[in-house]
C-alpha cells in the first residue's frame, strides 16, 4: 500500500498540488492512523494534510477520485444470455471451466475469464500494471504499447493457444472465451486511459507549456489566452523563487577572513568575533513603459502581467501605458484581475494610432521625477511612430538620469528601421535592446533585469 501511497503523490503532483517530502511523510503518518477502509475519511485526511489553497482540494480531490476508481470488469452478454436460457444455473460439464472435459486443461487467465470473477479479474489486472509500470506512462501514443505489456503480463499468450485449441474441439466454449477477452481488452484499456490521465498530465502540460513559451505572443488564439496567463503566473513564481533571498544574508554580506583574524589576533586567532563584507544593493526600482496600440496590444497584456506579479522581488514597479498619449496603470492593475485590468486600459489608450513622441512628452511632464539613478526603465513597443517626430532628445535625457535604458521590441530585428520604424535612432540612448516576441525571450528578459539588483 506505501507503493500506491507514493503512485497517488505522484499523480497529485501531475495535477497541479505542490507536495514537499516533508508533506508526504505527514499524511502517510495521518494514513497510517485512519486506514484505507472509509474512502470518504480517507479523502478528507489527505485534503487536509495536503491541500493548502481551494484550487489544491478541487484538484486533489478530482485525483483521488480517479485513482482509487478502478474500472469494472465488463461482462460478456451471452453470460446474461446463459442464465435466461437456464434458470436452474445448471452447465455441461464441457462448459464449466473448473469442470472436466475440455475446460480441465484450460490455463489460469482462461479460467479466470470464464468464471467472470470480477474479484479476481480486478486483482489480476491490478497486479499485472504494477509489473508493466503502468506510472511510467507519459503520453497517449503509449497507450497500446502499455495495454500490451499488461496483456502479457497476465498470460494473453497461452490464452491464445487454448482459443486455438477449443475452436476446433469446444466452439460454443470458444466464443464465450473471446467474448470474455474482448471484454478483458476494454477493461485493459480503460486502466490504461485512467493511468495516462493520473501520471501523463504533468508531461502534457509541460509540452502544452513549453510550445507556448515558444510561440508567438502576437499570435496566441483567443482559446489559448488563459493558458497563456496561466504560463505567465508561473514564470513570475519562478522568478519570485530565485530572486527572494533572505534579506538578513543581504544584509549580513559575506566573512571578511583577513578582518576576521586581524581582530582575533589577542586569542591565538580563535574567531570570537567575526568581521563581514557588505555590499551595497541597490533597492530594485522599475518604470515600464508599454505600447498598447493594436500591433503590440496582446505582447504588452502578458507583458504587464509578469510586471506586477513580481512585486515580493520588486517592491517599487511603475506601469504607464499608451498608444496616442500616455497615462499610468499601476492601480488597475494591482486592484483589478487581468481581465479587467487590460479591458479598461484598452478602453482608455489602447488599440489607437501609436504615438511615441507624444507619449514620451507626456511622460516628462508629469512623471518624469520617478525616475532615479536606481531605476530601471523598461519601454516594451515596436517603435512605430506612423512618421511622427520620435522625441528622440527625451528618450535621451530619461537613458540620463536612470540606471539602465531597457527596450523590448516584439518584432524581428529584420524589420527594424524599416518604413515608421524609429529603432535604430532610439536604440542608441538604451543599455540593452532585445528582441522579445515570445514568452521564453520575455521571462530571460525580465530576469536579466531583476538579477542586475542582486
């Protein structure tokens, strides 16, 4: 049973709950108190020792359902069709397999298939997964090589050859043996389907994953949008989880071993007191600017997303954004949900005719006193200004007084400088230009940025 207990943490892995070891031991201690009789408190006890959020119980539960619900054997119908036919329950002794004539010889899985002893068939199959490595299964073009391991497993071989023998000595015998293996089959498979929905749900997801990350943000279907916002959640806890070190090791810094022995020199170099080397760490600071005009509108929704998700490795994020003119967004999108958020900005500055050079003027007008020697400035746009003046000189004079200049351009560097293309004028004031069109190249993006202030 501990081997199932760790299957069944294994699979609540693949469905989304996050379980430590430590976590693990703790509800096989709550297991070991409550016993496996009563699935209903079996259930709760491992919501309660496992699950921490409400999302976490629905998904732990919807996984304990499906893994302790093994499916049924199916029933051949001419079974059904034999009791009509005799009330009395009586059968040939040819018939019978536990009988004599032709069923004395037939082998175990035969017998056992036309006993219909669902007890046994379920045992049988149960123990022949475990002996196929039935958790190991990862993806559904699996599925038929799984179901056949298992077949053999459990002897189909030799239940061919004695379906070979009673065709020519037993045929009535014969067919009710292959109905009862075509049965043996369905069931097969269905513990095969259940298993790949158990353990084969992570590896789906992190391919699902990994082709998002490498897909065009621009080009996401309307279809694929929350799972898309869903990545990005994701890519911002990994963030959160590099980058959130202990502040009191920030602050402490690292032992000073020559300080360290100088000022011990009275006791024979006996380290009583200790010496350290700070280094001063800039507070992380972040301006981001986004064009939200309709041929960037999509990137800078996901892009604003990951911004202020990162607020335990960022404590001071600024959002703007614009398309004609320029207006901040950081209270809508702390108060509001993504949906909302975006829904409003759009309605306010998005989709219109960009405008980079008014933007930019509205931006040193009011806010330009945001911007200190610890800021990062971050302007995610393609640089079309639709052959308006640039205001190239205040990009200039924001690079100034900032610590670092960002631009993220969301289409291909082939295309930069080309027709309404202001690129290569604004490219010269910023310390870093990068590609960032998809949403592998904005979380390397983003990252880069936030490593800089460890």
């Amino acid at each position: 049973m501990r081997e199932n207990l760790h299957r069944f943490f294994r699979a609540a892995r693949g469905a989304g709950v996050r379980l430590s070891p430590a976590e693990s031991i703790d509800a096989m201690r709550a297991v070991s108190k409550v016993g496996f009789t009563d699935r209903a408190i079996l259930r709760d006890t491992f919501l309660l020792t496992l699950a921490k959020t409400q999302d976490e119980k629905k998904a732990l539960g919807d996984c304990f359902d499906l893994f302790f619900d093994q499916p049924e054997p199916e029933q051949p119908p001419e079974a059904g069709k034999a009791d009509e036919q005799d009330p009395s329950g009586s059968n040939t002794a040819s018939d019978s397999p536990g009988g004599g004539g032709q069923a004395e010889g037939l082998g175990a899985l035969a017998q056992m298939l036309l006993a219909q002893d669902r007890n046994a068939i379920s045992a049988a199959i149960a123990s022949a997964a475990n002996a196929a490595s039935l958790s190991d299964i990862r993806y559904f073009t699996q599925r038929g090589i799984f179901s056949g391991r298992i077949l053999d497993q459990m002897g189909i071989q030799r239940l061919r050859d004695d379906l070979d023998n009673l065709t020519a000595t037993n045929p009535a015998l014969a067919e009710r043996l292959t109905n009862a293996l075509d049965g043996l089959r369905g069931t097969v498979r269905d513990t095969v389907s259940q298993a790949l929905m158990l353990y084969g749900r992570e590896e789906a997801e992190n391919l699902r994953n990994e082709i998002l990350r490498n897909a065009p943000l621009s080009r996401i279907e309307p279809r694929q949008v929350e799972q898309m916002r869903h990545l990005i959640r994701q890519i911002a806890r990994r963030l959160r989880e590099r980058y959130s070190k202990p502040r009191k090791r920030q602050r402490r810094g690292h032992l000073d071993v020559r300080r360290t022995l100088r000022r011990n020199a009275a006791w024979g170099g006996v380290p009583f007191l200790t010496a350290w080397k700070r280094r001063h760490r800039d507070k992380p600071k972040i301006v981001a600017l986004c064009d939200v005009s309709g041929s960037v509108a999509r990137v800078s929704d996901f892009f604003l997303l990951l911004i202020h998700s990162l607020h335990e490795v960022v404590d001071d994020v600024r959002s703007f954004a614009f398309s004609g003119h320029l207006i901040e967004v950081s209270g809508i999108l702390e108060s509001k949900s993504p949906e909302e958020a975006m829904a409003e900005i759009m309605s306010k500055v998005g989709f219109g005719s960009s405008d980079y050079g008014s933007s930019l003027a509205d931006f040193e007008d009011e806010w330009m006193s945001t911007i200190t020697p610890q800021t990062t400035v971050i302007v995610l746009g393609d640089a079309r200004s639709n052959n308006l003046d640039p205001r190239a000189d205040i990009l200039r004079r924001i690079a100034e007084r900032s610590k670092r200049l960002v631009w993220l351009n969301p289409e291909g560097r082939m295309a930069w400088g080309w027709g309404d293309s202001e690129m290569p004028r604004y490219s010269t004031f910023c310390s870093v230009v990068r590609q960032c069109a998809t949403a592998k190249q904005l979380e390397r993006a983003v990252s880069d940025i936030v490593a800089s202030y460890q």
